[in-house]
C-alpha cells in the first residue's frame, strides 16, 4: 500500500514518529471512573488490509490516553506510550519502534505560548519548539529549533492558522529549499478521542499514521486534506477525501479514506463502551 505522509515536512516530523496544539491540560479529575463505561475508542480497524490490520489505544482510570500499540495504516507495527503530570499535561512519551530505539519525547512548558520539545534517541538528540497563541492553539512548530542552537541558518517551521471553529485551516511549510502548503476543511462532528482527559495536541507528536498526526485531530474530523507544493509544481495539489458515518452518540462508526490516487480505504472504529 502506499505511504500517506502528507508532504515533505510531514514526512520528516512521521520519520521522527511527530506533529502537535494545546498546552492546557484539562481540570484535574478528583474521581476515577471506570474508563470502560466512557465512550473511548479502544481500535482502528484498516479493512483494506488483508489482515485487517489493527491499531489499539487504552487509557488509565482518569480517561487519559496512556499506550497506542498494534499495526497502522501502513502497516507498520506500533509501541507507544504516555505520562502525565497531576494537571493532565502531557510531560513524557515513548516510542519503542522507532527504527533508532527508543525514541524519548521531553516536553518542558516554558511558559503559557512555549514548550521545548527534546526528542531523545541512540541517535542525535533533537530540540524542537512549539509556539502556542492565546487560546491554546499551536501556531508555530520549530523543527530546526535545534540547528539554530548550534548555529546553523537552516531554516525549517511549520506554522499553523484555523478557522472560525477552531479547527487547522492552513499549515505552512517552511524550509531552505522547497515551501510548501497544506489545507484542511473539518465537520462539526465528534471526533473518535472526544472524550479523552487531556486531550492535548502534543499527543499527535507521537502517534503515527495521517489520520491522527494533524494539531486538530481530537477537534472534529478532516473530511478534506490538500498538498500545494508552491515551489515545484504551483497550483497543482494532491488530495485526501474522509467520509464519515457516526452512531446515536455523534462518535464516527467508520471512515472511507479517499486518496486522489488510489482506491477508497475503509477503517472502522470500535469503542470500549460499544
């Protein structure tokens, strides 16, 4: 099957098993509920795949997602896992196949608009940093954070503008040798991790295939996504259609995964309460 990395700054943030938004946790919770008797998506369902390949997510007692594992729309295999401070933010994360061992992810909350990033592997260590606006929503991610520490004039960011509703609208790409731009349009529906206790955007730094690596990923759902390369071929794009059917409860039962070229993917959502 083909690979469905978005664009060349996707593909390196996916090779590094990363993309990201809101630094606010959400109020602590004093209670620990059965996770089971929340609506909680517990596994994608790639029905393309002959094996119908599966990736599997679960949470502790607080509806906090702590581990994703299983084989994704790639079907590449997947480990990952996370920590939480007592205020639900997202402090530390692992990804134990990465393809350079364990990949070790640090997020230091700098202030209310900045968190460093310290990616951690056998192979060189890497700072990124992540700029938030006032309502929490990522507008810069500084990927060549870590070049510019050391000197270097490289350039490489992705910034990040929404619309009225809250959702990713624009996403620029900008690096030293080929800019680039990706779009998306978003429903007013719930998405499949609605009901996860802090379900911060920086959790899409980790998980790894396109459906759940876009800042908005825990808003609504993408029915759109487009790839404007402005500098090789301008006005040309490449582009993904989802279309989406939900149960009684609003939540997507199933998705049918476009790709401008190839077939239609279909992927089923199973949740613990169902």
């Amino acid at each position: 099957m083909k690979s469905f990395t978005f664009s060349r700054a996707l593909k390196a943030v996916i090779f590094y098993s990363c993309i990201l938004l809101f630094a606010c946790g959400c109020n602590k919770v004093t209670q620990a509920p059965d996770p089971h008797q929340t609506k909680l998506l517990l596994k994608e369902i790639y029905l393309s795949k002959n094996n119908n390949d599966t990736l599997y997510f679960s949470y502790d007692t607080k509806h906090r997602m702590t581990a994703c594992n299983g084989y994704d729309l790639n079907g590449i295999y997947r480990n990952c896992r996370f920590e939480y401070d007592d205020n639900n933010r997202l402090v530390r994360a692992y990804n134990y196949n990465s393809g350079n061992g364990v990949l070790t992810y640090t997020f230091n909350y700098i202030s209310a608009d900045s968190i460093k990033l310290t990616l951690t592997s056998p192979a060189a260590p890497q700072d990124w940093m992540l700029v938030f606006n006032k309502k929490g929503q990522l507008i810069k991610t500084d990927i060549g954070y870590n070049l510019q520490e050391k000197g270097s004039p490289s350039v490489f960011y992705i910034g990040y503008d929404y619309d009225a509703a809250g959702n990713l609208s624009i996403a620029d790409h900008h690096d030293n040798l080929a800019p680039e731009r990706d779009t998306c349009i978003y429903d007013d529906k719930k998405s499949p991790f609605y009901n996860v206790v802090g379900r911060s955007p920086l959790l899409t730094l980790v998980l790894p295939d396109l459906l759940n690596s876009l800042p908005t990923t825990f808003t609504h759902n993408v029915v759109d996504m487009r790839d404007v390369n402005k500098t090789r071929t301008p006005g040309v794009y490449y582009g993904f259609t989802f279309i989406y059917r939900y149960d009684n409860d609003g939540f997507p039962t199933s998705v049918d995964f476009k790709a401008s070229e190839d077939a239609n993917y279909p992927i089923q959502y199973v949740y613990y309460k169902d």
